[in-house]
C-alpha cells in the first residue's frame, strides 16, 4: 500500500527522494515562505531576454539590406538560444533540486495554463520570461494578478498576434483600414479564465477584442500600449461597461473576470484534473471553488482545499505522469542534482533530456495550441509513447550512473512504498542491472501519478 510520503512525491512533486515529511500544512508553509529555488537556480526575465532580442531583430534587418552581415544575425540569434537553453536547465535545476516540489509543478500547470510559444527564433527567450516575470511571482498569490501579469506579457500579446489587432475606428484603423484580431480575446475568455462552455457570446469576445487595442509586443520595447490604435469608447464585456484612458479599463476588466463564479469552478476543475484525477471528484472540486470565492481568488487558499480534501490523497494513481515529469522523476531516483544539470554539456543535455521529451510526445515549450499540453492519460499512454520511454529507461541510466546501483535497491529509491509485489520480483530476477533498472523506470508504477 502506498504511503503518504510518497504519494505526495508522485501526484503534487517530482518524484522520490523527498526531502521533508509531506502534509498539506508543510507543502503550504513551503509555498507561502521563501522562493529558495529561484535563488539557487536564477532564470531569465523579460528584463534580460529583450536586448538579445533587439539585437536580433537589428541583426536581421540589416542583414536584409546586406547579405554579407547574415553572420552577425546568426550569431545574435544563437546568442538567444543558448539563453533561453539556460533558462530551461535552470527551470529543470529547481525540479531536481526542490525539497517537496510542489511550487515547481504549480509553476509548471500555471505556464501550461497561460500557454505561449516563440513564433520566431528571437522570440526564444520569451516563454521562460514570462514564467518568470508573469507566473513564479503570483502562484501563491491573487488569480486576478497572474491574469493581468500574464495577458499583458510581451510573451502573450506575440503569441496571440495581439499586435495585429487595431480599433476600427481608431486614428490607425481608420487612416490604415486595419481591423481586429479577435486570438487574445477569445482565449482569454475560453482559457485563461470562464472555461469552455461558460455563459459567454461572440459579442462579448468582440467587445474583449476592443476593449484590448492598443496592446502590443515590441522586439525593441517590450510591452507598449498605443492610445492611436484603441477603439475609442467604452466596451460592455458580460454586462460590464468599460472606459477609460490607457491600460486602466483592461486591467478593471481582467479583475472582474477573475472574480466571477465561471472562471473560479474552471479553475479549481483544472487544478482537481491535473494534480488529482482526470475525472475528479466532484465533491473536491465544488470545495476549491468554494475557497477560490470566499478568498476573492486567493490561490493559497484553493490549493489549501485541494490538500485538505481526502479525496486529493486517494491511493490510487489514475493520471500519467507526462514526459517532463517521467524525465525528471528518473534524473532525481538517480541522484542528478541541479548544478549537475546545468553543467552537462549541450549536446548531452539534448540526448539525454530534450530530445527524449519531443519522441515521447512533449516538445518542451512548443504546446500543440493555445490549450497548451493535454492532461488525459490516454494522450500519454501511447504506443509511441511508451516506446520512447522503454527506450530512455533501458539506454540513459547507464549513461549516468556509474556504476549502475542495485535493481532492488533503484527500486525502493525510485519508488518507495509505490512498488507492488510483481515488479519487485521482477526487478530482482533481471538478467543483468541494466534491465532492472530499466524494467523500475519503464513501470506502470513509475509512469503513474
């Protein structure tokens, strides 16, 4: 029967060693005290990823007007790649590294939530920034800051071609003839926050869409905001009507949106499904709603909610663990640790962790949609999938672990009290500990979260 230490390692961590005893009363004292991993394992804000992303953009353009300067655009664009490949590790780093895990796998379901993508090869450094400047700072916080953090995001306002949306009868729409973009709005009303199905129309899109001209990312700048490109006038989005000078009436409206009854039980739902079951328990869901508007969207108190529910501690495992977390499960039962990561060379570090994750099915930050990645263990449990798995599991430990330790030992490592009967007599008749190690991490017991 599995324990409660390490069912907490496995469903709101990643994975075994873990490092203090798990209750809910701990896991928030963590997550309410000091970001010790963001201090161990820095990471790249908008602050640090624009200049080399202006330096980029000015290579490129005079690298139009003449051919001979293309080395310099080269070298400007892998200058972004190899930062925004820092960032990653760095992000991976504090996986390894955290004592219970669960604010990195918040980090990880908020940056999913609020999915965005590079559109181009100076844009690399943007969804890393956004985690950093938008994300990590609001998870124990208020929703309504992390959705203006994150839907005013250079990071965002790119993905979701904001910057081609332009008020019809704006001094540019008018003079230029350009129109609206409705991308922003409509994930921002279906997504980030009502949730598919909610009781919204097209108009209110529509009038979300104007309300938002004017917002854009700028490859020199960052975030701008354009009076000449809004839609004068108010806008009444769900009833609400609002007006105003520059970002004012968009931040009052991203508020209000955070603060209704629709986006609170879309919240507290996706949560239940990612960190509990695919089908939670409806009990547990109405309860994190519940914490979600009696707070006002104070998150501590929905992820409060989810860890007092019995139903969040079920002992059986019925979600998939998704590649990122098969992989950084594995790196920490083999003792990997942060600053190990992130001095492994590069083409290692795209053997043995990036690469893998594509062939499993998870292109680490490039998500199929706007969705971002999905949760349903169906989409992960492939046979392709699978075969990407069994293939790290029998070829990358011995790569790094020299030598290989004991299968049965791995086992009780990697997997604590979650091994059953079968797998342990299987692992400890392996023909060699190659096998055994692989047959330990290839395991639906490990595979299961």
């Amino acid at each position: 029967m599995i324990d409660t230490p390490t069912l907490a390692a496995f469903r709101f961590g990643y994975g075994l060693p873990y490092a203090n005893s798990p209750s809910p009363k701990a896991m928030l004292a963590a997550l309410a005290g000091p970001d010790d991993m963001a201090v161990h394992h820095p990471t790249m804000g908008l602050v640090e990823a624009l200049p080399l992303m202006a330096r980029a953009f000015e290579a490129r353009k005079m690298a139009r007007k003449d051919k001979m300067l293309g080395d310099k655009y080269k070298s400007a664009i892998r200058a972004v790649t190899l930062a925004a490949e820092a960032d990653i590790r760095a992000q991976f780093a504090r996986a390894l590294d955290a004592q219970d895990g669960f604010r990195e796998r918040l980090v990880a379901f908020w940056a999913d939530h609020f999915t965005t993508k590079a559109r181009s090869a100076m844009e690399r450094g943007l969804p890393g920034a956004m985690i950093h400047d938008a994300i990590r700072p609001h998870i124990s916080g208020r929703f309504a800051d992390m959705l203006i953090a994150a839907t005013l995001h250079p990071a965002m306002l790119s993905f979701l071609d904001q910057s081609a949306s332009t008020g019809p009868n704006s001094p540019v729409g008018q003079r230029r003839k350009r129109g609206l973009n409705e991308n922003l709005a409509r994930e921002l009303l279906e997504l980030h926050s009502l949730g598919v199905g909610a009781n919204y129309s097209q108009t209110d899109v529509r009038q979300m869409a104007l309300l938002l001209t004017g917002l854009e990312s700028n490859p020199l700048k960052g975030f701008q905001f354009h009076a000449n490109r809004a839609e004068p006038g108010a806008e009444v989005v769900l009833g609400m009507p609002y007006g105003g000078e520059g970002i004012a009436p968009i931040k009052a409206a991203l508020t209000d949106l955070a603060q209704r009854p629709e986006t609170a039980a879309h919240i507290a739902n996706k949560l239940a499904v990612h960190f509990v079951a695919d089908q939670p328990n409806p009990e547990l869901v109405v309860a994190m709603t519940r914490a979600y508007l009696d707070s006002g969207g104070d998150l501590q108190k929905v992820y409060a909610a989810m860890l007092d529910h019995p139903a969040a501690w079920a002992p059986e495992r019925v979600k998939a663990r998704q590649p990122v977390e098969f992989v950084l499960a594995a790196l920490r039962a083999f003792g990997m640790t942060g600053p190990a990561l992130r001095r492994m060379g590069r083409g290692q570090f795209l053997r043995i962790v990036l690469r893998p994750m594509r062939l499993m099915g998870q292109e680490w930050q490039q998500p199929i949609g706007p969705n971002g990645w999905p949760e349903d263990a169906a989409a992960w449990i492939t046979p392709q999938g699978l075969g990407a798995r069994i293939t790290w599991a029998m070829e990358v430990p011995g790569r790094l672990m020299t030598p290989m330790p004991d299968p049965a030992g791995f086992a009780r490592t990697a997997l604590g009290t979650a091994a059953d009967e079968r797998l342990r007599w299987a692992v400890a008749r392996a023909e060699s500990k190659r096998e055994g190690v692989g047959l330990v991490l290839a395991s639906p017991a490990f595979n299961r979260r």
